[in-house]
C-alpha cells in the first residue's frame, strides 16, 4: 500500500459518501467523532475527551492480570495511566499474545499475510508492568494466590481475569487429535489433527494462513471445471466475532468470481442457530444478501463429527414438533427433535465449538458453563469482589469481539479503582459490540448493536447498507487503532 | 366489580403445586378497582397487589380455607391473566413460555436457537426462588 493508493482510496470514501449528500468531515462531525479511534465504539467527541482525562488515583494494591492479549495487555496499560504507583503483574505465556485477531478473516481471504497480525506482547507490555511468562493453572481465590504451570505462586489483592477461550476441536469427533487450542501460537496439533484435504478454521492465526492455501486448491478445482461443495459452519456455543463464520463465506465466494469459478461451486452455511443475526434487523439484511449471492442455507444443524477419509461432514440437526394439549399450562407442548445429517464436502470451513479454558471452569472463579459469572454491568465477579473479568472469558452476552472488549477495559479500569479506593462501582458497560461484517472484497457492513438487540450505529447511515468506507476502515483504520490506540490503554 | 381467581396449593414436602379447580370470585371497592385497572396489563404487579391486600387475604382465610392451619397457596389465575407457569414449567413447554421467562430473567444465548434443556434449567433455577415469593403461607 502506498500513500497514492490512500489517497485513492480515501477519495472513493468521500465519493461514497457525497451520494449520502455529506462529506467526511460532516459525516465525522455528525456522528461526534472525533478520530478513527472512535470508529469502533461510537463514542461521542465529548465522553472521548472525558475517557482520555487522567487524573492519576493514588489507590495502592498488589494487581494481577491473567492473560496479556488484547484486553488483558489493553487494561494493564490503562491502569498505569490512571495509578500514581501501579503495582500491575501480568501472567501471559505466549510471545505473540497481543496479536491482531480480527484480521485473521482477512489472511484466511488472501487479504493480508500471517505477519500482518503478528505482533509481540513485549512490544506491548507497558512501562513498569512485570510479565510472567508461564501459564496460571491453578487459582485459590479464597486465599488471593493462583499458581502457574512452573509452580510459582502468586498473591494478589486484585484478580483481572483476561484468559481468552479455548477453541474445541477435540469435541468434534473425528477431529480429536486437533485437541484444543488458542487463537496465537503454532498450534502444531490443531495444524496436524484438521490436515491439508480440505478442512480450515480461521480462529487461529496459523490456520486463518492454511484456511487461504485450501481456499486455492478448492478453487482451482472448481475453475478446473469439477462441481466442488464449499460448507461452513457455526457451533453451538458462544463464539467470538460470531460473524466471523459468514465473513470467511463472503470471502470464499468473492475469490470464486474472481477466479470465474463461482458456477461450479455451491456454498452452504450450516448454522446451529435458526437465524443469520441476533438481531432482526441485521438478520433480514444478511438474509437478502445470501439470496443474491446465491449460498444456500439449513438451520439448526451443528457439526459433530467429520469422515476425514469419505470427506462427509455430519450435524446434528434439530427441529421442533408440536406435542400434547397440555390442560394445566393451556399450551400445545413442544418436542424437540434431532438426528444425524451427513453431508459430503470438498471444503469445509470449521467454526469450533469454544470454551472457557479448563483451569478457569474447573476454579472456584468459573460458572457451572465454565465462564467467569461477572455483574454484566461492572464486570466485577459475582462471588468475589476483588475479581473482575473481561473480554472472551467473561460471562456477558454478546461480549465476545475487540469491539466490547475495547468498551469493557474502560469499565474494568474505572470500577478497580473505585473499589480500591473504598467507593461504589459507577461504570457500567452497557452490551456495546460492533462486527464489520465483510460481504465481499471491497464492502462491509457495520453491524453495531447492544442489550436491546437493537442497531446502534454510529453514524448516520443506513447500518444496514454495504458500504464501500466501511471496507476502508476494516482494512486500515482498525488495526492501527487497537493495537497502538486501544493497547496503549487510550482509545 | 368482581375479581374471578383460581389458586394452587404448594406442597412443601414435595416442593410441587396442585390446582384448586375452583373459581373464586371476590367483590372490590372504587379504590381497588382504580389500583386493578391500573395494574391488570402488569402480571407481577397486579399479582403481588391482590396477594398483599389485606381484602384478599381475608377472603381467603375465611371464606376458602377456613380450617386449614399453616396451608401454603399461590395464586393461579386472575380474571383470566394466567401464573400457571410460575408453578407447571417444564421442558416441554410452549414456546410462548420460554419467551415470558427469558424476558422475565433478562436470559441471552449467543446461540440465538436455543437449547431447551439448557434454557430450561436456568429458567427452573430461577423459579426455584421466585415461586417462593409469589406463595401465600395462611399461617
């Protein structure tokens, strides 16, 4: 990318936007923005200008943060901001933990390489703040101590939990050998376990650069002529950037036309949920978009098994029946049914079922579901008030993207402080995410939403147009902004 | 104007409720009605209004189970606005109740076709407390 490319492609922004009759600047000064950073969270120029306000807190105690990724590394530094003497120990084993997750959609398209994401949490590690490079295994909230993989035994007076999740492939059967995984690392097994004849995932930086060479392979299969079966997935649990699974889609289908393939392949979502979005609006927006593209569709089917040897991927597929009158509830019941569907695939790109890592669920500190239980509001833990929790870990609806992550840090930070200095938790998150949702090489749609399943865009723009600038800012504003605006504890 | 209700009775031992197949009806004041229209498209409310007046109450020691020492109760129906769910709920229920109660308990799966069992046992956990505050103990 050089500046001539920029400047091209800024003015293709302005010309997007003068057929909405504003200009940037307009369009900017409407939706209160004052910078890119506010790009992903909406924030009005007025609370951008309170939220960079440091007044430093005297408030004393010893702070652990298990996890260095984004939210984890972000909150760190942002509490060094906000602390005259932070006492901050952050508990991350992998180097390449602040790497840039949301754009492993765009490796796995061919859109950026491996080394476009990578990035180094020492890089990111803020002045002052102790890194213990081994894994916290162990935790013992009633005594303030957690131990690591390396028996070293850490105290605490505050606990922020900032794990992130574990990708389960190993409850897929036939995938076993995959284990479970993180997004960073070399996830050699994982790599190993999927193999090299047409399964992908991109939830992991190595597999979003494998997800792109059998994207080619297949691709050249369908240009070759063969009629090739495309599937993509969508598990049945939470999931982080649940448009993630769709995107990759959009991104296979863009690259089929390009090649002037797309005739001769065929490309199926197999959700386990009964909509595209949770929110209607976003739904029927998306709905429109898999009928232009020609993708085809089935329900409530979710992946359990894959045939590596036959090439069949087979799901669970549930539907409901009407049951019995039932005279005390004046309601007909409702049965749930399922049964196995096997489906052959030349292509498949696997959406993991994901949990909470083992040694949180299995810790006093998780839920019956694994998850940290935390006030949805303050994100303080509901058992223990000097633990909070953020980011993929935590137990909030719909938190699980770099959007709410970038919202939920604020609120983590603020409510520490306050607790630390013996006053009442005013900062709330109020269920703010946000998922530039890729449609093609070249649009996205900027589906912004919270708590009220409602859309909640930033701009005064249809939020469920396609829109060439949004693409823009996908592509070059987002990254910049998290990792040196959002990781330095600002944006 | 007259309020028509029905009620269950809880049986603690084997924390489970039975219909009373009764219709009850009872007379209101000008007031009473005033704070029934006011309440009538609010089911709690109106529920824990009718269970908290005193008219009600004593209705309900006097008239309906007027021997009955330490009975627990709650109420099923009010002039047709029904809490039947509170006390019958199970995993085989109509969709329409499992929309009440993930409303009623704020319940969100990011998966948005949800498993019944799972929503299932988070609603029955919350109704585990709640139906404790919708019974009626006679005393």
């Amino acid at each position: 990318m050089d500046h001539k490319y920029i400047a091209k492609m800024l003015s293709k922004m302005d010309e997007d936007l003068s057929k909405q009759g504003m200009s940037r600047r307009d369009a900017m000064k409407m939706a209160g923005i004052t910078s890119v950073g506010m790009f992903m969270g909406g924030v009005t120029s007025a609370s951008a200008d309170d939220e960079n306000k440091t007044v430093k807190s005297n408030a004393k105690g010893k702070i652990v943060i298990v996890g260095g990724g984004l939210a984890g590394m972000s909150t760190a530094a942002r509490l060094t901001l906000n602390l005259s003497n932070p006492d901050i120990t952050v508990i991350e084993p992998e180097e390449l933990s602040v790497s840039y997750q949301p754009g492993q959609t765009l490796v796995g398209g061919g859109i950026w390489d491996e080394s476009d994401i990578a990035y180094k949490r020492d890089d990111f590690t803020p002045d002052g703040v102790k890194v213990i490079k081994e894994k916290a295994i162990l935790f013992n909230p009633q005594e303030n101590k957690l131990t690591t993989d390396k028996g070293t035994v850490v105290s605490y007076d505050y606990l922020i939990l900032a794990t992130g999740l574990h990708l389960d492939f190993e409850r897929i059967r036939g995938l076993e050998e995959a284990g479970r995984a993180m997004s960073a690392g070399d996830n050699e097994r994982l790599l190993k376990g999927l193999g090299d004849d047409g399964i992908c995932s991109i939830y992991t930086a190595k597999g979003a650069t494998k997800t792109w060479e059998q994207m080619q392979k297949y691709i050249a299969q369908a240009k070759s002529g063969k009629k090739t079966q495309f599937l993509f997935t969508h598990p049945n649990t939470p999931v982080k950037c649940g448009g993630a699974p769709k995107k990759i889609m959009y991104l296979t289908n863009a690259r089929l036309k390009e090649a002037g393939a797309r005739e001769n392949a065929d490309l199926t979502f197999y959700p386990n949920g009964g909509a595209m979005f949770g929110v209607p609006e976003y739904h029927d927006a998306i709905l429109g978009q898999f009928k232009r593209e020609d993708f085809k569709w089935h329900y409530r089917h979710n992946l359990i098994e894959v045939d590596k040897e036959k090439k069949i991927a087979v799901f669970d597929a549930k539907w409901q029946e009407k049951g019995p009158w039932d005279p005390v509830l004046k309601d007909f019941e409702v049965i749930p049914k399922h049964e196995k569907v096997r489906v052959p695939y030349d292509f498949l790109h696997i959406t993991p079922p994901q949990l909470a890592p083992r040694e949180i669920a299995e810790s006093d500190l998780g839920s019956s579901k694994g998850w940290v239980p935390v006030n949805k509001e303050t994100l303080q833990h509901i058992r223990y008030e000097n633990v909070f929790s953020l980011g993929d870990v935590a137990q909030v609806p719909m938190g699980k993207t770099g959007g709410s992550a970038r919202k939920q840090y604020k609120v983590v930070v603020n409510n520490l402080i306050a607790l630390m200095n013996g006053k009442a938790l005013e900062a709330k998150y109020a269920g703010y995410t946000v998922c530039p949702l890729i449609t093609d090489i070249g649009t996205v749609m900027l589906a912004e939403f919270d708590w009220t399943v409602k859309p909640t865009p930033s701009f005064p723009l249809d939020p469920t147009v396609e829109r060439w600038m949004w693409w823009l800012m996908k592509i070059y504003l987002l990254k910049p902004m998290t990792v040196y605006g959002m990781l330095s504890g600002r944006a | 104007m007259q309020i028509k209700f029905e009620l269950v009775t809880y049986n603690e031992e084997l924390d489970s409720f039975e219909l009373d197949e009764t219709i009850y009806q009872v007379e209101i004041d000008e007031d009473e009605e005033e704070t029934y229209n006011l309440l009538k498209d609010s089911d709690l409310h109106l529920y824990n209004w009718l269970k908290e007046s005193d008219f009600f109450t004593k209705y309900i020691k006097e008239e309906v189970y007027p021997d009955s020492e330490n009975k627990k109760i709650a109420i099923s129906d009010i002039n047709g606005i029904s809490f039947r769910r509170f006390y019958f709920f199970k995993v085989t229920s109509g969709d329409s109740h499992y929309e009440y109660f993930k409303k009623l308990y704020n319940i969100h799966e990011e998966s948005d076709w949800q498993d019944r069992e799972d929503v299932g046992e988070e609603i029955l956990q919350h109704l585990s407390t709640k139906r404790q505050e919708l019974i009626l103990n006679l005393g």
